[in-house]
C-alpha cells in the first residue's frame, strides 16, 4: 500500500471504551470545527511525511488503517517517493464532504520540488470518542 495512495479503510462502528456510540458524531461539527481539527493533523502528516517518520505519520491514524499499514513498505515508500519526501507546508483548504460517520476534507496540496498541484484527502470520524484519520491520500 503506498503512503500516497492510502486507501480508504472501512470502518466498523466506532465505540467507546465504554462500549457505547460517541456522543457526538464528526458530521454534526460545523466547517470551522473540523477544520481546528484537520488542519493540525495534516500539517503532522505532511511533516512526518518529508521527515520519513513512519511512527510519527501513523500516529493518528484508525486501528484498523494503521494495522493495514506495512511498516516495511510504508518506509520503503518513504525513502523512494519525490513527492512523499517533498511536500510542500503550504496547502490550501478547499472543501469538507459529510457521509455517514466520517468527514473529507479536501487539500490542494504542492510539492517542493515537483511542479503542479495534488488533491489531498483526510478521512476523519471517531474511534473510542477520539478523532482519529480513517484515510488519507494525495493524488
């Protein structure tokens, strides 16, 4: 599975610790508020991304999504992929898509060294009551 091409995992219901549904789910936040949330997270992507952090850059990530990660493949794209080594800190937001549980926001993401414009995709919902990255991918 190549970091820049993170499929979108699917998701079983997410549960609390407790055994219960979340109270809130990501979709009934307003724009303003996933954005305060997805924007750090991108940031943190992009970063660990350009630095080869793979513990760092799955951090955030669903069980289920970072249990799909192989560590040996994810560094191997890492040290061989341009542009998963060259992101650009500038990004511009462009949109959010609601469905169900979970929330895309939509980057226009650059590089540093290549030139053009990629779509950047975050996948956001709630895992044990914590917002965690259920997809991500640049394409």
């Amino acid at each position: 599975m190549s970091l820049i091409d993170l499929l979108q995992m699917r998701s079983a219901t997410p549960v609390s610790s407790s055994g219960r549904e979340p109270h809130v789910n990501i979709i009934e936040k307003t724009d303003e508020e996933i954005r305060a949330i997805a924007e750090p997270l991108w940031r943190d992507l992009v970063k660990n991304s350009n630095e080869g952090k793979y513990g760092e850059f799955v951090k955030n990530f669903s069980s289920d999504l970072a249990r799909a990660m192989n560590q040996v493949e994810a560094g191997h794209q890492f040290a061989n992929s341009e542009l998963a080594r060259n992101l650009s800190g500038h990004f511009d937001y462009l949109g959010i898509i609601r469905r169900g549980e979970h929330v895309t926001v939509l980057y226009r993401q650059r590089s540093s060294k290549k030139a053009g414009e990629w779509l950047g995709r975050l996948v956001l919902g709630y895992e044990n009551e914590k917002v965690r990255i259920f997809g991500a991918s640049i394409f």
